[in-house]
C-alpha cells in the first residue's frame, strides 16, 4: 500500500522533526510506499541534508513529486528520492547558502565565510552527484542564482517525470503545511 504526505513550507527544525516522524510513522505502519506532494522555499541546511539522509536510507521506496517551489537546501532533499516526478510549472531554484547575521567582528566574520563555503560545496557536490549536471555547471547555477522550469529540470535529470499527480481521496495523507505570513510588499522573508 502507497502512503502520502503533503510538505508545503519552509526546511526548519520543527518541520523537519514532524517530516522525519511522518516517514517513520509510515515505514511502521507497514506501507509499501511513500509518496511526497513536497513545496518549499527552503531554510536550514543542517535540517536539509538530515532529512535527505532520512530518504536515502528508508528501506521502503519514497517518492517525491514537486508540487510548486523547490527552493534553496529544499533541491537536496528533492534529490534524495530515488524516484522524483513534478507537476508541469513545478519550479527549481539553485542559489549560494547565505547567512542571516547582520552584525560581526573579523573573526565571526571569516568564520561565516568559511562555512558558506562549505556549504555551497556541499549542496554543489549533492546536486552534481544525484544529476546529470556537471559540478562546475552546477557552481555557476547556484552564484548566478538561476531557476528552472520543470523542463529544464528533466533535461537535467532533477525530474525524472512531469506528470500531474491525483490522489484519489480515500488515499491516507499526513499534512504538514506551514503557512509564513507575507510582509507588505510580498515577500516571505521575515
């Protein structure tokens, strides 16, 4: 039996924990298969790579089917299933980590340098590993900061299939969903 769950929000601690217990959950529960309706706009890298861990490792097949964005660290955690379809005007966003301090001296100021480095190394590494994108490609994807249409992404091999995806309504679906309010001129961003 296929089991579904909706993740439509940002990559964070909380949402990560009630992610990987619904995968959990599920795996207990005897199903044969998860699906993921997956939207997000991204967020923490640390919660990005544990929950593409959590996927690589299941030992039921997980799917993740692209509802809408695919933003940031969400591109990993997309990558992690080895099966991955999207909706047609899915979209994927490859851009550099970034960090949120505003105020530092010198030494805090080198040491954020170097882990946005690291980071941007990894995800680069992931992303160039689980595509048919070449790593210096995949590089100058994520400085530029480039979208892709859902197109784009199969030609990449990011998808593997653009299909419309319906659950027939008696199916089991876990939803976790996190709304974050919009700022006056549209954007998520607090």
């Amino acid at each position: 039996m296929e089991q579904y769950i909706r993740f439509e929000g940002s990559i964070t601690p909380e949402t990560t924990s009630r992610l990987v217990a619904s995968i959990n959950r599920i795996k207990e529960s005897g199903a044969e298969k998860i699906t993921i309706l997956f939207s997000s706009l991204g967020g923490s890298i640390y919660d990005g790579f544990l929950v593409a861990s959590t996927i690589e490792t299941s030992k039921i097949p997980i799917r993740i089917h692209a509802t809408n964005h695919v933003d940031s660290i969400a591109n990993v955690i997309y990558l992690s299933a080895e099966e991955r379809t999207a909706e047609s005007y899915a979209k994927f966003y490859l851009h550099g980590a970034s960090t949120g301090v505003m105020s530092m001296d010198e030494r805090m100021l080198l040491d954020q340098l170097s882990s946005l480095r690291t980071n941007n190394h990894r995800i680069a590494h992931y992303i160039a590993e689980h595509t048919d994108i070449p790593l210096a490609k995949v590089r100058d994807l994520m400085r530029k900061g480039t979208t892709l249409s859902a197109d784009v992404a199969k030609k990449f091999k990011i998808i593997h299939k653009v299909c419309h995806l319906e659950v027939k309504p008696d199916q089991p679906m876990e939803e976790i969903i996190v709304v974050i309010p919009l700022r006056r001129n549209g954007d998520p961003n607090p």
